[in-house]
C-alpha cells in the first residue's frame, strides 16, 4: 500500500471510527511516516544528550536489502508480518521457518500484535503506536502471500493485470519489459531481489487493480485490490474502535455504509499511478467534505518545515549536533520513534516467538 492508503484512508477510518480530527490526524501521521522513517543512527545534541533513533523501511534499491539481519529488523515487523500459515500460536511448530513467515491477512499473529498495541494505549506514544499497528496490519492485506526475507518463496511467474478497464495494460508494461513481460519479467527483479514482493511491481499496491500471478508452488492467485482494501479499511475502523474501549477482540463494527460505499467508490475512480497522485486527490476529496465528518484541511509532511523532525529538533536535515530543548522529549517526531522500538521489540521477543518463529 502506499501514502494515499497509509495516511488519507487511516485518516477516514479513524474519523469513522469517532476519532477527532487531532487524534485521527497524529495517527494517519504515524501510519505513513512508517514508509518514510528511512534512517538509523544516535543523534547528539549540544548538552550532550543523546537519542538512538531507529528506521523502519529501506529505500528500494538500499543495500540493507541484501542484509538479513536488516530485513528481520524492518520488514518483518512492520512490513510483511509473518502469518505462521494462518494458523494459532503452537498450530504446525514443524512447518519450515521460511512458510511461516509468509504475510497472512488478518491472521492471529496480528491480532496479537493489535492487542498489545491496545493494552499500551495508556503510554504517552499510545496514538503513535496504533498508527504503526494500523500501517502493519493493513499491510498484511496487501503483503500477503509474500515474506519479508530473500526467498525463492517470493518468487512468481505471469504476472498479469485482468482489470476489466485495462488500467495497467499489457502494452504499456511492454514498453519496459518486452512483448514476453507476463512470462519473464517477474522473474527477473525476483531473481535480482527476491524480497517481499519485488517481483509483483507496484501491483499489490494499486487499489483499483484486479490482477493474477502464479506463486513459487505453482498455484494461480488472483487479487481483486479494490475489494481487499475496502475490507482492510473496515477491519482498520473495527481496530480503532476495540483501541477506544480498550477491549481487544471485543466485537465492533466496522466501516458504516456510507463510509465503505464512499473509500470504495474513490479506490476505483482515483487510477493514477503513483501514490501521490492519488493521495493528492483523497486530500481533496477531504477538504471539499466529502465524508460524514465534514471538510478538513489534511496534510503530511515527512520533511520539510511543518515535519514532526523539523518541529521537534528546529531542523529537518541531519547534523553533527542539535540545540537541545525540553520539548523534545515529548514531540510527536520522538514519540514515534518510541513506539517504532516498542512494536519491534513486542513483535519479535514476546509473540513471534509463541509461533516459533525467531526473528533477530
């Protein structure tokens, strides 16, 4: 998924599910900064205070892609969560490692991961954990069917799109790849990269696409990611609405009919290819009121002077040294961050491990 899912669409469900505008607008923040927090390291400042910040995405062609270690740390966790085939924690201990780390939708790793997000939402980074929660979870609609981890399991042959209006048509991938694109060309960036879902494009990232591959089983997938995302959308809201009454597993609607008939009408009428685009319409669609909680003024700023860095350390670009200032304990930029190490540490050493999956 990308930045018009991750952060306009969080928004909408966090509205829908009785969220203010603040609160809704700090979680979709979190949701999306998950894509753009790409770097690592300790920040020093003047007084001699020191902060470790951690990332959790690499950029695509990023060499800590080809390390293991830092797959384990970022995609895994935040990106493509083991589903342990589906199946409750102590089901198929014996399965092979590699299986069990394939993303699974909505599965029991998830909501266990969703559940310790709710029982920390009394924690000063409780609205910023649950945005990162919310941009893994969703993830594991998009992501599933792939691992996070260099595997001939990602691997995947005829990669096509069988949308009924063409968006994505065949000739138009010729152009890059050749007439012979549906046979070759995802095997090729699989065998460069085989992470994650390299080898499927952007395809599982588009909402308005209906497309098929054929898996490293041999087997034939289809995806319909209009229908998927709708139903990410409304299992977000439900979420949201256990993490208000703070009662994980408490059963809740989800999207009313007015919000699901409005996110799926805009999935298939916003096609452009690049998220920004599309986040650019959603971002319109909301200041002209489209939905039940009436106009607002949305934005997102990963970098630049409004960003959650530049506020909380009066600079958005990387320095030998900052000033130090009070309030940076309490920004939104550390709290997120915070929160980045606690999903982490959670996922890994306290319930992956109930699966038998031992991630680094």
């Amino acid at each position: 998924m990308q930045i018009d899912f991750h952060h306009a669409v969080t928004y909408v469900a966090a509205r829908a599910a009785a969220f203010d505008h603040p609160e809704a607008e700090k979680i979709a923040y979190c949701a999306q900064y998950v894509d753009d927090a790409v770097k690592t390291g300790i920040l020093t400042f003047q007084n001699k205070a020191m902060y470790d910040r951690t990332c959790s995405a690499h950029k695509a062609l990023d060499y800590r892609n080809m390390e293991e270690l830092a797959n384990h740390r970022v995609w895994l966790p935040f990106h493509f969560l083991p589903g342990n085939d589906g199946n409750p924690p102590d089901q198929n201990p014996d399965q092979p490692f590699v299986e069990r780390v394939v993303c699974t939708k909505d599965s029991p790793v998830a909501q266990d991961m969703i559940a310790a997000c709710i029982r920390s939402r009394h924690k000063p980074y409780g609205l910023h954990k649950l945005g990162i929660t919310l941009h893994t979870y969703a993830d594991t609609w998009a992501h599933r069917g792939f691992a996070g981890i260099k595997n001939e399991i990602n691997d995947i042959r005829d990669l096509k799109d069988v949308s009924d209006a063409g968006l994505y048509p065949q000739d138009m991938l010729a152009r890059f790849f050749g007439k012979l694109f549906s046979r070759v060309a995802a095997k090729l960036v699989g065998d460069v990269l085989p992470l994650g879902h390299g080898a499927a494009l952007c395809f599982p990232d588009l909402p308005y696409l209906q497309w098929s591959y054929q898996n490293s089983r041999g087997q034939t997938v289809f995806r319909d990611n209009t229908l998927d995302f709708v139903e990410a959308a409304d299992s977000m809201c439900r979420v949201m609405k256990q993490y208000r009454a703070g009662t994980p597993g408490a059963p809740m609607t989800g999207l009313d009919n007015a919000y699901r008939t409005l996110v799926g009408k805009l999935f298939t009428e916003f096609t452009d290819e690049e998220g920004k685009d599309r986040h650019a319409k959603w971002l319109e669609a909301i200041r002209e009121g489209v939905f039940p909680f009436g106009p607002v003024n949305l934005e997102y700023d990963p970098d630049g002077r409004k960003s959650w860095k530049h506020i909380a350390l009066g600079t958005s670009k990387d320095a030998a040294e900052y000033p130090w200032v009070e309030s940076f304990l309490t920004s939104d930029w550390k709290y997120f961050h915070d929160a980045l190490l606690d999903q982490r540490f959670t996922l890994i050493y306290d319930i992956l491990p109930t699966y038998h999956i031992c991630a680094a």
